[in-house]
C-alpha cells in the first residue's frame, strides 16, 4: 500500500500579503525537498476535493460559514483580523484544505493506502467553533475528524497537535466529547495565549515554555501521552502537523529538530499501533522556515513511508 500526499493548486494561490510568513513560499519548498531526494517518487500524488457544507457544519457554526464566504473578496484583500486575511483565491483553497482531510480519511479507512499526508493552505487548527483567527479559516483537522466519526462509526479517534503554538480551535470545537481525544504541546505564553477553562478530560495538551528543546519534549510525550496513547482504543490517528517548533523558525522559540518531529510520529503509531494498526491522516498546519519546514516534512513522511513495510 501506498502513502499518498494530498494537495490542490488553489493552495498556492492564497496568499495574505508580501511579507506574511504564511505564504506559498511553504509548500514550494517541500515539493522542492521532496523532489531533490527522491520522496517524491515514493508518494502518490492526489488532488484534494472541495468539502460539502454538511461537513463543515459538524464543526462550525452556519454563521461563521456563511461570514467567511461573505469576505471573500473579488480583489484586493479582506482582513478579518491583522493577520488572518482573504484574498480572492482564499475561500477556494479553505474549501480544498478542509476537503483534502476527508478525502485522506475515506483512503485511510477504505484501506487504499495506510497513511496521507494532507499538504494544505491555509492550515485549521486556530479555526474555532464560530471564529477564525491565527491564519485559520476552517479547522480542517477538527472537519476529518468529525466526518471519521460518523462516516465509519468511530467510537475514538486521537488527534496529535505537535504545532509551536496551542491547537485552541481544535480545543473549543471538541472539548469534553470523549470519543475524540487530543495530544498536544504548545509554547507558552505564545499566541494565542488562549487556553479552554476548566480543561477538559479529553484534552491532553501540555504548554512548555520557550526554549524547551528535544530532551523536554521527549520526556513530555515519553511521560504524558504514551501511557495515556496505550489506554485508549483509538481506530483513527490525525496529526496536526505543525513544524514551527523547530528551533530555526522565528514564529516561536523552542529548540525541536526534524527528526524530533519523526520521532514524535514513530512513538505515536507504536503506541496506537493494535487498535489504529497505522491509519494515519496528517494534515499541514505552521511552520514558517522554508528550509526547515521542508526537512521537517520529510523526517514525518519518512515514518509514514515505513508503515507500508509492517
């Protein structure tokens, strides 16, 4: 079986302005990568589909459906915060992101291919039930995850958020539903400085502070997820695969490396390994240094290269 990767050109048409770090730039550089050793050849390519509005609609409000596509502008550019902005191909590439995650369940799950890594723009998780913020538009993690649910009749399904900064809208769209339990480290204090009250049982995300490097972060998951990750019986994994901990990105301050990230993975599936047997969707969300967004991709994809071995 196959790893597939999962993209759509719409996704190098949003763009937010010259000099916003969440920019095409970023999946440029991973096909790049990709193509320069070789991975390319070993991952099967697909175009995302667009996602239906019933799927929106079990993670996000009709009103804040209906406010995105009301801004989407026909030129120029449409803020609805300083740094969460539409251009005109804006609304097009949310919609294919969004989809390109359901798209990877019904592969994972028909037993096409064991994993899909899910190259979008604009990345989701910031996205909350009724609001977008921090580059986010639709939580394209929180829509995979609700469609597994009810399209396969999941009882649980795990959700991995290893981005720099705290999954918030994956946390306000999903806290206290237990058949969806999430994992996360995020740096804190760092945007968006936003953390669910009192937290919820399902919600296992850990704030490090800046600074914390590979040895913090191994022993955070070693310690806190891993017992937690054998426990549960989860038949789906979604990463959230943000790469901007990585300590070349300006975006946050901690110290991680590529093949923190790739190890991160591994531990994951090992550990979900009899209940999920290696399904695994992931879905792009930050990472703003090119060159280390790109190895870093790599090193995850590496790991879900190896499950078609096992």
């Amino acid at each position: 079986m196959e790893t597939i990767f999962i993209t759509h050109p719409s996704f190098y048409q949003h763009e937010m302005g010259a000099d916003h770090p969440e920019s095409p730039l970023r999946l440029e550089a991973i096909k790049k990568h990709l193509e320069q050793t070789g991975l390319a050849q070993r991952l099967q390519e697909k175009i995302a589909l667009k996602v239906k509005e019933e799927d929106l609609l079990r993670v996000h409000s009709l009103h804040h459906i209906a406010k995105i596509r009301q801004s989407a502008p026909v030129s120029g550019y449409y803020s609805i915060d300083e740094e969460t902005v539409l251009n005109p191909h804006t609304l097009e590439a949310a919609y294919y992101a969004a989809g390109a995650g359901i798209m990877a369940v019904d592969e994972v799950m028909s037993g096409q291919v064991k994993a899909a890594f899910c190259a979008v723009r604009p990345p989701g998780h910031h996205a909350c039930f009724d609001q977008a913020m921090g580059f986010c538009f639709f939580n394209n993690v929180a829509v995979a995850a609700a469609y597994a649910l009810e399209r396969y009749q999941l009882d649980q399904v795990v959700i991995v958020d290893f981005d720099v900064h705290h999954g918030n809208g994956t946390e306000d769209i999903f806290a206290h539903q237990d058949q969806v339990q999430m994992f996360g480290f995020y740096q804190y204090p760092l945007y968006p400085n936003a953390r669910h009250a009192p937290a919820a049982a399902n919600m296992h995300n850990e704030a490090v502070p800046a600074g914390a490097d590979s040895n913090a972060i191994r022993e955070l998951v070693t310690a806190c997820w891993l017992p937690r990750l054998r426990q549960l019986k989860p038949k789906l994994i979604l990463f959230s695969a943000g790469f901007d901990a990585h300590e070349a990105d300006s975006l946050g301050q901690m110290c991680l490396h590529a093949d923190d990230f790739a190890w991160i993975t591994s531990q994951v599936i090992q550990a979900t390994q009899l209940s999920a047997h290696g399904r695994v969707v992931s879905i792009l969300e930050g990472g703003y240094a090119p060159e280390a967004l790109a190895s870093s991709v790599a090193a995850h994809l590496e790991v879900l290269l190896e499950l078609n071995n096992n």
